[in-house]
C-alpha cells in the first residue's frame, strides 16, 4: 500500500523545479503522488495551511510538511 504524498506549489520557476526533482523523483510504487498547483487551485490554499504548509513548493507525507527552498509564502497565495 502506498503512502499519499501531495506536492504543494505556485507555478514559480523554483516550484516548477523543486516538482521536477523531488515530486517526480519519489519512488511511485512506494507514494501516491498528487501535484496541487495553489496558483490554479486556490479552494485548497486552506488545505495546504492545515497540513502545516507555510511556503511553496512544499512536500506533504502523511502529517509531516517538508519546506523546500522558498518560493512564496503561503499567505501570498490567498490574497
């Protein structure tokens, strides 16, 4: 069974690279990948802020946000 894992971005050249390595680099038979670009889904601006994303890009596993690099704060996404 594998385990979810949501990457969390705004579409910003280091989220679009941060995606490329990490998200698309994670073992797929091990994670259930979901890409959710904020800048195009703004109704799930809440969901990431609940799983303790604070900036974008960000790699959710289970209940552990992972920060990586800094692309945009997540409050500018809700403006």
């Amino acid at each position: 069974m594998s385990m979810k894992a949501i990457f969390y971005h705004a579409g910003c050249p280091v989220c679009v690279a941060a995606e490329r390595t990490v998200a698309e680099g994670l073992d797929h038979s091990k994670y259930d990948v979901e890409i959710v670009h904020l800048g195009q889904q703004k109704g799930r601006v809440t969901e990431a802020e609940r799983a303790g994303v604070k900036s974008v890009p960000a790699l959710v596993i289970g209940d552990q946000a992972f920060h990586i690099n800094h692309g945009a704060d997540l409050s500018a996404l809700k403006a």
